[in-house]
C-alpha cells in the first residue's frame, strides 16, 4: 500500500513539473484565413486574441474563425504535452 501511495505522490510531483514546464510554452493557433489567431500557454489560459478588422461584419465566419483557431491552439498543445509527457515515467499514458 506505501508503494502506491509512493507512486502516486511521484506522479503527482512530476506532473507538477509537467505544468510549470507547460506554463512556459506559448501556442499560436489561427483559423484556415488566418483571420483569428489565439495565443495560449501550455496549461490552455488564452493570452491574447487578435481579429482581423475584415471579420468584424460577417458573425459566421467570425464564430467558424474562432473556433479553427482554438482547435488548431489544442491539436498543437496536445502534440507538444505528449513529447514533454514521454520523460516522465507514470505520465506517458494521461493522454492517449
């Protein structure tokens, strides 16, 4: 049982590792138009957000805009997690 319990507050400091780690990348994402760009960190908090002056007229292309540019933000934070991931024994899993 102190085994797990070992195993498991290892995991617990490295993810907090994993995290600070994270809080230090910077992650561009922008839509197909390159008309919304959303920057974020490693642990999702958006840092800025820039629209295009052009977009401000058109409501479904803005909302379709926005949502390419966050999804495009996750996929490449997700790929940048799983190779910080692959360091960490207990970790590598979270993901997948």
């Amino acid at each position: 049982m102190f085994d797990k319990l070992k195993q498991f507050n290892e995991m617990r400091k490295q993810a907090e590792v994993l995290q600070n780690m994270l809080s230090a990348e910077e992650i561009i994402g922008s839509s197909a138009n390159n008309l919304v760009k959303i920057t974020m960190d490693g642990n999702q908090n958006i840092k800025s957000v820039f629209v295009d002056d052009n977009l401000m007229s058109n409501k479904s292309l803005l909302e379709e805009s926005i949502k390419e540019a966050i999804d495009e933000s996750n996929k490449k934070l997700r790929a940048i997690m799983m190779s910080k991931m692959g360091g960490f024994s207990g970790l590598g899993n979270l993901l997948g």
